[in-house]
C-alpha cells in the first residue's frame, strides 16, 4: 500500500520535470538581459525566479526518485539522470546564493555555465528514457533513408518462406508495437522484449509466452482485449497491431515459438498461409477501427454471460464502461445449437462476433442474422455457402465481414451488395474466379476488398538465376 503511494507521487514526475527546465532557462535569460545597461530593472527579477527553479528542481528530484522505485526504466541510465538531475538543483542553489549574496565567493559565470550545460545533459537523459537513446537523430534517420526501432513501417519480406520465422516475422512487430515501452531503455512491469531469453523469462507478473499455447499467453491475452481497457497493450495512445500481426503472434508462439527457425520449417494451418504470404506486400496494414453504437443498452444478463464463458466462448465488453459486448469463440471450436441460444439472448448487446474456424454451415447463419447489431463478423474458414449469405441481409449496420477460405462465389456475395454500412470485405480462398473482382468492387464501390491477390515486387536485393537452354548453342 505505502510503495502504491510512493509510486502515485512518482508519475507526476513528467509533469513536474518541466517545471524547473523552463524556469532555470528563463532566470538565466533573465541574467544575460540583466548584464546589459538598458535592461538592469531586471536584475531584480532574477533572485525571485531562481528561487522558484530551484524548489521546483527539487520537487522533481525527488519525485523522479519515487519513479525509479517502480524499476520499468534501465537501471544505468536511470542512474544517469537521476545524478545529473540531483547536480542541477543544487547547481541551481549556488547560483541562487551567489545572486543574492555576491561575496559568495564562486564565480557567477562559471557557475552559469555549468548551470546550463546541467540542464542540457540532464533533459536529453530523460527525453532518452522516456522515447529511446535515438529520439533526437530518428528524424535524421528517416531522411537519409536509415532504420529506426519506432518506424512505424514494416519492410516486406521478400521470400516468407525462406525468412526466419521470429527475427523476419515476429520481431519486426515486437519492434514498432512493444519496444517503445519494453525495450532497452524503458521496462514497463519489469518485462524486457528486446532480448530474447528476456522475453521468455518475463516481467514482475510472470511470463508473458506460453511456448505452444498461444490462448494462455499473456501478450495475446493483452492484445485481445478492448482497446479501452486499462490492461489492453499497447496503450490505446499506441499505434495498435492489425488483426494479421496478432494472427502471426498466435502461430508463432503455438507452434513452440522457436527463435531460430525458419517459416517453411514451422507448421502451418491453412488460415495462416495467406497472412504469412500478405507480408510479402509492399504496404502496411494498419488495425481498423470501427464505430460502436451510441445509443444506450441495459447490460447483458449475467447467468447467460458466465454459462457463455463456461463453455469457452470469450466474451468481453467492447469498451470500457459500455454494455455492448463481442463474442469470439476462439477455444470453442465446435458450436452447438446451445452455443447459438446463447448468443441470440445477448443479440441487444452484442456487436463483434468472431466464430470463423468452427464447425458451422449455413443453418448457423439463419441465427446470425437476427444479430441485427452486428458491426463485426468473421466467418472464415467454415463450411458456409451462399445459401446462408441469404440470411445476412438483415445486418444493416455491419461494417467488417470476413469471408476468407469458404466457398462462397460472386452471386452469395451480391446478394449483400445493400449493406451500406460494409467498410471491408475479406473474400480471398474463396470460390470466386479472378474474371469476377471487378464485378464485385463495382457491387460495394465504398468498400474496401480484399481479394489477396498480392503483387510480390522484385526488390534491389533480390537474386535473379538466369538459366540458359543448352540447345540454343547447338
């Protein structure tokens, strides 16, 4: 309870930390001015403003000293900033004496001087324990076209197979979406990502990866969870991963999370193959949002909801403080007909149902579409036609629909072509010829489809083999 106070006081560190930075800058301007003859009224200012610097140089020593008790930032470079942080202030009380007692005898402008070079070294040491040791060149670094840890942009692999499975793949999204607050300079919750073996040890709550068991794993546990909940990672200020980049996530660590296989060496389940081929593209693919209702809904009936997670199925509110629900049957593979009764009787709050890689068909679909909420469906990878497309013309305010791997065609797919509310449509591995893509992007124009159909570029790196015909020289 006493560390949980401490800790309280210490996270007002950033903002207090200001603080004695503008104002010391400000008493030294004020001195310079003061120097000169027409500016001498000012001199009188200076004492006042140094006195304020100094308690507030102080307050934020001490304070950052309550943060560092917490341990989520490197114990080096913490000590850096912490000594650095400590000289300053009482840099500052000297020159405080000095200003209101000039026989104090050390010289003002030496001291000015050090003052100054103090608040520098001291502010760039927490800028770098704060955004990373590059925060200042990374600029720089995207202009001379050089690689920086928090760009955002993730190269394409040329040949996935041939990639290695964590460094190519995994690492890559660990870089742009963990290492901001996990890596080398900052360790939020005593957990390190950077590092491989770290990784796998964990932080203060315990291991994060579970090798071969993905649904228990702590990071996947964070990732699924709403965006507004407070242990939802990474924070919702972050830049969040796609639903792809989760998706790698998952099978990387339940097929063992290896470190030094390749991808053609790890087994791969055919849901996978298309999201492992799609980082061969040349964009990124950013993580969708979607609108939630504001129209007001009484909360789902508990006894449904517990019988529900009983049975495995994960549900979950879709923000805080909101009583509309998502459903995701991601441990549930085999959906019964009680399954099916128990979603329709939270059919007023729920909006987001993933049941794709189940065992339904299209009689499955005839409940689902009395979900008239829904803004999310995913169906992937299940036995469903365009018989039961027919029954989804009733979900007029659905925004995502994931048809990928069944054996819909054109005509199941235009049957949904008055869904105004449809953003993005997933439809590749399905039974829809190429001749068709034009037909259907005609049939949804403000929506956008994803056919899969990648264009793989030839980069500078890539190795061309030339092989000759021998009878060519015959």
């Amino acid at each position: 309870m006493f560390l949980s106070i401490l800790e309280f006081f210490g996270h007002f560190h950033p903002l207090i930390v200001h603080l004695p930075i503008g104002i010391l800058l400000i008493a030294l301007f004020l001195q310079w001015l003061s120097s000169r003859e027409s500016y001498r009224s000012y001199a009188s200012v200076v004492p006042v403003v140094l006195l304020i610097g100094v308690i507030a140089a102080f307050v934020s020593c001490i304070t950052g000293w309550l943060l560092s008790l917490t341990d989520d930032y490197d114990h080096d470079l913490v000590g850096w900033h912490m000594w650095m942080g400590i000289s300053t202030a009482f840099t500052s009380l000297l020159l405080y004496a000095k200003t209101v007692n000039p026989k104090f005898g050390i010289n003002r402008k030496l001291l000015t001087l050090i003052l100054l070079t103090l608040i520098l070294v001291t502010g760039h040491l927490g800028g770098s324990l704060t955004h990373g040791s590059d925060y200042l060149t990374k600029p720089l670094a995207d202009v001379f076209g050089k690689d920086t840890v928090a760009n955002p942009v993730i190269k394409p692999v040329p040949n996935v197979q041939e990639a290695y499975a964590y460094s190519d793949v995994v690492r890559p999204i660990l870089q742009t979406k963990c290492y901001s607050c996990h890596g080398e300079n900052k360790q939020k919750g005593k957990l390190r990502m950077d590092d491989s073996l770290l990784l796998m040890k964990g932080g203060k709550d315990g291991k994060v990866i579970m090798p071969g068991n993905a649904s228990q794993s702590e990071i996947i546990k964070r990732l699924l969870l709403p965006v507004d909940n407070e242990d939802h990672m990474p924070p919702k200020e972050k830049s969040q991963p796609s639903e792809n980049q989760i998706a790698l996530l998952e099978w990387w660590i339940s097929q063992g999370a290896a470190f030094n296989r390749k991808v053609k060496e790890v087994a791969q389940p055919e849901k996978i193959v298309p999201v492992l081929f799609a980082l061969q593209k040349t964009t990124s693919v950013q993580k969708e949002t979607f609108e939630i209702p504001t129209d007001p809904v009484e909360k789902a009936d508990i006894p449904v909801l517990e019988k529900m997670k009983a049975r495995g199925i994960v549900v979950l509110p879709v923000a805080q403080n909101s009583n509309y629900l998502l459903a995701n049957f991601i441990t549930d593979t085999v959906v019964s007909r009680e399954d099916l009764q128990f979603i329709l009787e939270i059919k007023k709050q729920l909006i987001w149902l993933k049941i794709g890689n189940t065992n339904i068909t299209d009689s499955a679909l005839n409940t689902i579409g009395q979900l008239t909420h829904l803004t999310r469906l995913s169906l992937e990878h299940t036995d469903i036609s365009d018989n039961g497309l027919r029954s989804l013309q009733s979900l007029v305010h659905l925004q995502y629909l994931n048809l990928v791997g069944t054996a819909v065609t054109l005509q199941g797919v235009l049957q949904l072509k008055d869904l105004k509310s449809l953003r993005s449509l997933y439809l590749y591995q399905t039974h829809i010829d190429r001749k068709d893509w034009s037909s259907i992007q005609n049939a949804f124009p403000k929506t956008n489809i994803d056919s899969g159909q990648y264009f793989v570029p030839t980069l500078q790196t890539d190795t061309t083999l030339v092989k000759t015909n021998k009878d060519d020289y015959k």
